[in-house]
C-alpha cells in the first residue's frame, strides 16, 4: 500500500510540475500588478512583442541616467501597445530626472486609465501627492525675514529631504509570481476535496468492516467485508493524492510571495514589460 501511495504522489506531482511550465508561458506578455487580467489594447502579437523590446531597451538607457532616451523609448513602447503601464514608466523618468510637472502629467494619465489595479493606482496617487506638495511649495515665494524672524543659531535646521521614490518593480517576475500564486491556492482546493473525499470513503469502509462483523449470513459478511477492502484502497489512494496535491499548492504559494517580494527591488514600477498547478521549474527569476 505504501509503494502504491508513493508511486500516486510522484505521478501527479509531475502532472503539476509540467502543468505549471505550460500556464507560465502561456501567460499574456504584458499584466498589470495585481490578480486582474490586462487591459485589451487590441494590439496584435508582434505589436507587443515589438512594445517589450522597446521598455527593455528603455529600462537600459534609465539605468544609464539617460532618462531622455528613456522617455522616448517608453513612448513609442506605449504607442504601439498602449499598455497602461508605460505610462507609469514615463513619469517615472521624469521624476527620477527632476521634471516633476511632466512626471505629475503622466501620474495623472495613468490613474485614470481603465484597467488599472488598485495597488498600482495606489503607488501612483502617493506619487501625486508627494509631487504636487513639492510643486506647491517651490511655487510659493518666501517673505523676506528681519532679524526679529532669524532662528537662532543653535536650532537644528527643520529636515526638508524629499521623501524617496517607491522601490522599482519588474513587473515580469511580479507576473510569474502571481501565476504560482493562483494556481498553488487552485490545488490547495482541489487537494482539500480530494482529501475529504478520502475521509468519507475511509468512513465508509469502517462501516463496512463493521457490518463484516455482525453479518449473520457468511456470504453476506464476506461481501461486506470486500467492499470494505476495496473502499479503504480507494480512500488510500484519494488520501495520498490530495496530500500530494496539498503540498505542490503550498509549494507554489510560496514561492509566489517569494517572487513577488523579490520585485521589489528590481527595476521600474510598476511593470516594465512582459510578464500551474504545481512548482513552474521553468519560470525564470
């Protein structure tokens, strides 16, 4: 029973290995931040495969501060699939190269866009706010002081540092986390019926055994004790599968949080291109 068990576990966790590769790559190629489908831009598929070529490249010259390039790379990676994300991009550029009124223009477009996750419109508004302030501050000029307004020398100056933009994000691991995401919390369902399932069988075949027992008549008591055998194999079997299916889905949940703190630190936020059940050995990190 034990070798059956065992051999029943390998077997679906490698239809759930090879489950999650086929759902990772098949994944759209461009996927807001969140567990919302992207926006149909009605882009074709070389359009936006031509579109991730260009925020690649983007990402390349933002890291060379040549945030110019950058821009105009984004731009023509949005007019040519016009992912709401690109445009988060392109204010993030002109933030990070100090034009705050275009940066806010292009924050602005962007939280207005259908489509849009709340987490990511979220990121965007605090942007906005944190901007605006700045602007508002630097438009107003400060009166002229006597000496009766000087501070006194001794006070520590009042701390006007910025407040540091949000951590990067590549939106493409971000996307492979929430796929594993998704489909380990599928099979953490499908396993827990499959284990109730087992429990109930189980049940049914202690009763049979029981029945075994107390049967008057041999052949009666012979066949409920068959059914019994067979009752208790089958709930074996049902047992070991949605134990197997149970930890394969707590695997890929893992691992999708894993992923998705790792983007954190990585480039743009909130995407910056392309983004089973079972653990997806093939997905890239």
């Amino acid at each position: 029973m034990t070798s059956l068990l065992s051999a029943l576990s390998s077997i679906t966790l490698s239809l759930s290995l090879a489950l999650g590769s086929t759902v990772a790559l098949a994944a759209p190629p461009e996927e807001p931040a969140s567990d919302e489908a992207p926006a149909d831009t009605g882009a074709s598929d070389e359009e936006k495969d031509e579109a991730e070529s260009l925020s690649e490249q983007a990402i390349v010259k933002f890291s060379a501060k040549d945030y110019d390039g950058a821009v105009e790379l984004f731009q023509k990676a949005y007019d040519t699939d016009p992912q709401p994300n690109y445009l988060f991009n392109i204010g993030r550029v002109h933030e990070e190269a100090g034009k705050l009124e275009k940066a806010v223009e292009f924050y602005a477009t962007f939280v207005k866009q259908p489509g849009v996750d709340i987490d990511s419109r979220e990121v965007a508004l605090d942007r906005l706010k944190v901007l605006r302030a700045i602007l508002q501050e630097t438009e107003v000029k400060e009166p002229e002081k006597g000496p009766e307004d000087e501070e006194p020398e001794d006070e520590a100056p009042e701390n006007t540092s910025p407040v540091p933009p949000p951590d990067p994000v590549d939106q493409d691991a971000e996307r492979k986390g929430k796929i594993m995401r998704g489909a380990g919390f599928g099979l953490l369902g499908v396993g827990a019926g499959v284990l109730i399932g087992g429990a109930v069988v189980g049940a049914l075949a202690q009763s049979d055994n029981g029945k075994a027992g107390d049967a008057a008549d041999p052949a009666a008591g012979q066949e409920l004790l068959s059914s019994s055998q067979s009752k208790a194999v089958t709930a074996d079997v049902l047992l070991g599968v949605g134990g197997a299916l149970l930890l394969t889905g707590v695997v890929l949940v893992a691992l999708g949080y894993r992923a998705k703190a790792k983007t954190e630190r990585v480039a743009l936020a909130p995407s910056f291109g392309p983004h089973g059940g079972g653990v997806g050995v093939h997905l890239r990190f």
